[in-house]
C-alpha cells in the first residue's frame, strides 16, 4: 500500500478540493471591494471525469479525506455529481464541503443523498448588519434556514466558522458562545489570515484566538475537549450546558504545520502543497493525456519533496498574493 509522506515525514491523508473560483459573497477578508479576481477560464475548470480520476490515484497514494471548497462550492451546477464520484471511491472515507450557506437550504437533501457527510458553514456574524458589512449581502436568514435544514437531513457535526475581525465582529463573541450553548453545531473562531492583504491592513483587523479565548473565559465556564489526532491549527471546548462545542483555529498565533496532513488542490487542478507557497503544479493536462494514473502518480510523489516544513505568518511572513477565494479556503 502506498502512502504520501513528506521530507518531514508527514502523512498525507487529506486534500482540500476547490471546485470553483466564483462566489456570490464578497467578504471583506476573502474578497475585499479593491480586489480584482481574475477568474478562471470555463475550459480550465476541473470536471466531474477529472476529479474522479485524480482521486482513483490520490486514493491509491493514500488519500482518505476530503473537503470540497471554493469560491462556493455549491455555485457548481454538478456539485452534487462531485461528490457522487467520491462517494463512489473505495478509498475516501470523509467527504465534506464548506458553503456560504446561501444555497445549503436547496441543496442539503441532494447532497446528503448522494454522499456527503457533513457541512461547515461560514457565519460571521449573527446580527444582520454586521453581516451585510462583512458578506455584502442581506442573506443571515437564508443561512440560518440553510444551516437548519443541513441538520435536518444529518450533514453532521454542523460546523460553524466565524472569522474574527477586530471591530466588525470581535464584539459578538458572547452571542457566538450562547449560539452554541442553544444549538448542538461546532462554533469554531478562525484567525483572520493575511492574503492578498499588507502587514499594517492586516494589523488593524487582526484579532487573535488567544485574547477571545482570555475573553470568553472571563465569562463561560469550559472543559477541553480531548482530540483523537491533532492534525490541524484547532482546539475545542464544551461550554457548561451547551448542546455544541466552541474551536478555535489559531494557524497565527499556534502554528501546527508540524502537524500538517493536507495538500490542497485549486478550481484549475493546481496543486498546492501549502496555502502560503507561491509553487504550482497544474495537473490538468496530465489528467487529460494518455497514460495518466503513471504520469499523475509520478507527479504527486515528486512534487510532495517540495512541500514546506512551515509559514511564517506568526512571524510577520505575508500571506500569498492571491486570495483564499482563488486558491479555495
Ligand atoms: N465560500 C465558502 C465559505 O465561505 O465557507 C467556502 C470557501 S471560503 C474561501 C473557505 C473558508 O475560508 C471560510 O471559512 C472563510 O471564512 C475562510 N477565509 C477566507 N479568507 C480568509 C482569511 N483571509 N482569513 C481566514 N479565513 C479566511
Ligand atoms: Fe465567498 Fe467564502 Fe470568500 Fe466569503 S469566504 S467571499 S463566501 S469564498
């Protein structure tokens, strides 16, 4: 049986699947109003036949999880077909996707019955107007519904991300705690990154999990929770009495890439060893030539020698130029 391992001798067991660069949302931190996208080309968007022949081989090398991301995912006419194929690979033991939300309501039925394990949905503020200054769309409600219905037909455990932006959200921090004291869903506090942003716009935003952490204590009375495997930038919490859990994903202020398990593939088949690396490997054409599960295999095992021990973003390192709506979050 053969299995990814890197120079650092991580196992890699989990890919992070971008299906699209477009999106219907512009959140300030992934698509800032000054940002100009270049989007991808129909023709160099990876297909259902592709991505069920890259994971014939990502399987074979030892593959077991995946994400499906974007841009938003669920703006893919065939999203459902994607996870179909991967519900149909022998190898992959965990599908799951990460949505606005804005069309999970309409989709989670479809998408459960077809395979998909489970959802995280973005929700960065739980107050319309915030929401709007952070999303630019009045759409809180539609999410809400969306997250509902994904609980209604089992996409579970329903996880919540919240990206903490010093004075846009950082004040409702209390309000995401009891939002997971009232329903049984994963709040998790993520760490706004610096892509496509500069240092001194980076500071002025920044929140770090440590301080809502030191806030939230002040206040909830928590116990740890005790993780199988630590393979990602997470902690999580019960909060005393609550039907959910709280998480924090601090890939700022706690760097795990030691821990790191993850390879991430973009909307055109570029690999992409870390979210911060400037190296890509298209992998698109080799897909679509001849004696590809060979040529596919070769270029994975190679390309994995290049993958970086660890970011520099805790020490001031600047994210990639490019946005995580390009690359896929
Ligand atoms: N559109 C979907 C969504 O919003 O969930 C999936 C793609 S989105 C790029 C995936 C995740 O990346 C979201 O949880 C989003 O909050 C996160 N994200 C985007 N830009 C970020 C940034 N600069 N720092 C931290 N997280 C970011
Ligand atoms: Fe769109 Fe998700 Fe980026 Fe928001 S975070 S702009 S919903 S891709």
């Amino acid at each position: 049986m053969k299995q990814l391992i890197d120079p650092y001798n991580r196992k890699i067991d989990y890919v992070r699947l971008s299906v699209t660069d477009k999106c219907n949302f512009q959140c300030f931190y992934c698509r800032p109003s000054l940002f100009k996208q270049e989007f991808v080309p129909d023709h160099s968007y990876l297909t259902v036949a592709d991505i069920e022949k890259l994971f014939i081989v990502l399987g074979r090398l030892g593959i077991r999880k995946v994400k499906l991301t974007g841009g938003e995912p669920l703006l893919r006419k065939d999203i459902v077909d994607i996870v179909r194929v991967l519900r149909d690979n022998s190898y992959i033991q965990d599908i799951s996707l990460i949505t606005n939300g804005f069309f999970l309501e309409k989709k989670a039925f479809d998408l459960k019955e077809a395979g998909l394990h489970r959802v995280n949905v973005s929700l960065d503020s739980l107050n319309e107007k915030s929401f709007q200054k952070i999303t630019q769309t009045l759409s809180l409600e539609r999410v809400k519904k969306g997250i509902v219905k994904a609980y209604d037909v089992g996409l579970e455990p329903i996880k919540i991300n919240a990206v903490l932006v010093k004075g846009m959200n950082d004040e409702e921090l209390f309000d995401f705690v009891r939002f997971s004291i009232h329903y049984p869903f994963i709040v998790r506090f993520i760490e706004f990154m610096p892509t496509g942003f500069t240092q001194a716009e980076h500071q002025v935003y920044y929140f770090s999990n440590h301080e809502a952490l030191l806030r939230i204590k002040e206040k909830f009375s928590l116990t740890p929770k005790i993780q199988k495997e630590q393979t990602g930038p997470s902690s999580y919490f019960k909060v005393d009495g609550g039907k959910g859990e709280i998480g924090f994903i601090s890939p700022l202020s706690h760097n795990f890439c030691d821990k790191c398990n993850r390879i991430r593939i973009t909307a055109k088949g570029d690999l992409k060893l870390c979210l911060f690396s400037q190296e890509d490997r298209n992998l698109l054409s080799i897909l679509r030539s001849s004696h590809w599960e060979k040529k596919l295999e070769e270029t994975l095992i190679e390309n994995l020698r290049l993958k970086p021990k660890h970011h520099d973003l805790g020490k001031g390192q600047i994210g990639n130029v490019q946005s995580f709506v390009n690359i896929g979050g």
